[in-house]
C-alpha cells in the first residue's frame, strides 16, 4: 500500500505543480510567492501541523477536500498502524487508496485543464515573452 499511496502522490503533487504553472502564467509579477502561499495553506488544512480534528469546521471541510489529506492518512496508517484523525477513522485502507487515486486521476483532467486555458489567455493578452524590465 506505502508504494501505491506514494507513486499516487507524486502524481498529485507533479499536477498541483501544472496546475500553479498555468496560474503564474497569467498572473502579474508576484508569482514567485505563489507556490509558498499554497505551500503554507496546505500544510495547516490537510493535516501537517494540526489534525483536522482540532480545525474549526469550515476548514475541516476545506481539508477533506484536498487529496492529499488521504494521502497523509494513508502514509500514517502504513508506516506506524494508526492515524492521526478521528475524522478518517472510517474509511478503509482500499478505501484511502482509491481516494488517493481517483482524486490524482480528477486532478489531472483538472491541471491540464486549467494549464491549457491560462496559456490560452496568456497568449492572447501578450503576457508570453513579455519583458517586464522588472
């Protein structure tokens, strides 16, 4: 199970990487801080630093939703038995595995979904090869 979950989570986290590409093509020149704001948020909302447990509701929501919550989890439950959340107590160890790859299939269609519109727009605003001089 430790070697699908983590080949899965390469991939999650190859896509992620596409999908903030495509953001920081449209964006203005603070891109660079892009990756180490969603760096920081995910590691308070999928269960790094706190478990989701402790997180007010609405972030416990927010943390349910990212795949690599389940990822997390599944790494946890491999490598010492247990879990950190009482809130995933109920899912299944197949049933963490198929989160985690169905959620890095849906991921995929998503990234390059997002990629291929955000180069579309870049392309059209001029934004590709643009000399900022900045």
């Amino acid at each position: 199970m430790f070697v699908a979950v983590s080949l899965c989570c390469a991939a999650i986290l190859s896509f992620l990487g596409i999908l903030l590409g495509g953001i920081t093509l449209i964006t203005a020149r603070h891109s660079v801080y892009i990756g180490e704001a969603v760096a920081g948020a995910l590691h308070l909302l999928y269960g790094v630093v706190f478990p989701l447990d402790v997180l007010p509701v609405w972030l416990w929501w927010i943390g349910q939703a990212i795949p690599l919550t389940y990822w997390l989890e599944a790494i946890r439950r491999s490598l010492i038995g247990i879990g950190s959340s009482r809130a995933l107590d109920g899912l299944s160890n197949g049933a963490l595995l198929a989160v985690v790859a169905g959620s890095s299939i849906a991921l995929a269609f998503l990234a390059f979904y997002v990629c291929g519109l955000a180069e579309r727009r870049a392309r059209d605003r001029g934004l590709i090869g643009l000399q900022t001089m900045y």
